[in-house]
C-alpha cells in the first residue's frame, strides 16, 4: 500500500537559519503530493502542492519539488522565522481500487525555531 | 468566507456516553472527511463521504458512526464501543467528483473522555 516517511522531529532552528524536512513515499502510479502545516491547537493548512514530477510548491517562502527518481519531496526555507515554529506533514492523494480519493499521511515534524 | 466549522473546539464526555461532533461546510464540496489525530502521530481516516446519502469505512471505523442526509453537513458519533475515544477530530472535505484536488480541514475538536 502507499506510505509516507517524514524525518522525525523535533526539530529546532535558529531564526533565519536553512530548513529542510525531508520526505518520502511508496505509490503506485503518479499522486499528488502535499504539504500541511499545523499551528497549536489549529487543524490543518494546506501549505504547497505538486500533482506531476518535477513539479514545484511554494508558499510562503517554503518549496517543495516532486521528485519520481528518488520519490521525494523535501521541503525547505531558505531563512526560517519564529512564526514558522509548527507541525508539518507531507500527504500523497490517490485513489483506491474504488475510485475513492485516499490522502496518506506521515507523522508529523515539529519544528521550533529559536529568536 | 467559504470554509469548514466544527463544533465544539473542545468537549468533554464521561465513558460509555455517545458524543456528536459537528462538521459544517460551505464549500460546495461533495466529499466529506473525518481524521483522528493522536500525539505524535500523523492523521488516520475513520469515515468519508463520496456525496450524498453514502458513506465509507476508513482505516479505523470502529466505535464510530456518520450519517451525510445534506451535502454541507457530515457529523461524526462517537460511540461507547470506541475504546480510547479520546484525540483530536478534524474533518475535511474536497471537490470530490474523481478529481484529485486538495482537502480542506476544519479547525478541530478535541475529545476528552473522563
């Protein structure tokens, strides 16, 4: 089945430092694949998206590019802030053999950033 | 402002009592979702819901109930055979209709069963 793996946290950052969280995932076929974010007590935000190879997200600074070879999709910041201190999870959506869409999930990095 | 409302952020519940949790949305979304997230771990799909009047097991349906009468509205009962109740619940929803589009999530509620 399909599964994603994220780099375990915590992790903690100096603001304005480079971050990289890395991820990976199983599939079958071409998912899409995500970025979410998760303030404290907060659902989940869409952070960026890529639905084909080579494709890139961004959002607020944040990248992330859909790589099929390595089947990848590390997302990073070039200079990160205290506000981005935050869980992120990478997601693939696909679709069952239903044709029923299925987001999978990885557990989660929690990111602190320092002043 | 277009988006999903669950109700309430935070509710407390004795054991062996049901519990309904709300999830609203003004999306016009056809498909409906409910997550349970539990510390340190990513999200798990307990119900979905394709369109209207139908619904469908996800990985963890157990002690857990839907029923999706309106296309805006997808509550989730969680029932006294659930045995560890307590965790966070976020519903989403998405375009649905066979296109692979993103979900949206609601705010949360989080369960505490005394």
């Amino acid at each position: 089945g399909n599964s994603v793996t994220q780099m375990e946290g915590p992790v903690t950052l100096s603001e304005e430092a480079f971050l990289t969280i890395n991820c990976t995932y199983t599939a079958t076929g071409y998912p899409s694949l995500f970025w979410y974010v998760q303030y404290p007590g907060e659902g989940l935000q869409l952070l960026l998206k890529a639905t084909k190879a080579d494709d890139k997200g961004s959002n607020k600074g944040f990248e992330a590019t859909y790589r099929k070879e390595t089947t990848s999709f590390h997302l990073e910041k070039g200079s990160v802030q205290v506000s981005d201190s935050a869980v992120y999870f990478c997601a693939l959506l696909s679709f069952t053999n239903f044709g029923n869409e299925k987001l999978t999930f990885g557990t989660g990095t929690r990111l602190t950033i320092i002043p | 402002d277009g988006g999903i409302t669950q109700s309430p952020k935070y509710l407390f519940r004795k054991e062996g009592q049901n519990v309904t949790l709300s999830c609203e949305q003004n999306l016009n979304h056809d498909a409906m979702y409910w997550y349970r997230q539990d510390p340190g771990q990513g999200l798990r799909l307990i119900y979905y819901s394709q369109i209207v009047n139908d619904f469908q097991k996800g990985d963890i349906a157990e002690g857990y109930s839907v029923s999706r009468e309106k296309k805006e509205s997808f509550p989730l009962t969680v029932t006294s055979a659930q045995k560890n109740p307590t965790a966070f619940y976020l519903c989403a929803s998405s375009i649905g209709r066979l296109v692979a589009d993103t979900q949206y999530f609601g705010p949360g509620t989080r369960l505490t069963v005394l």
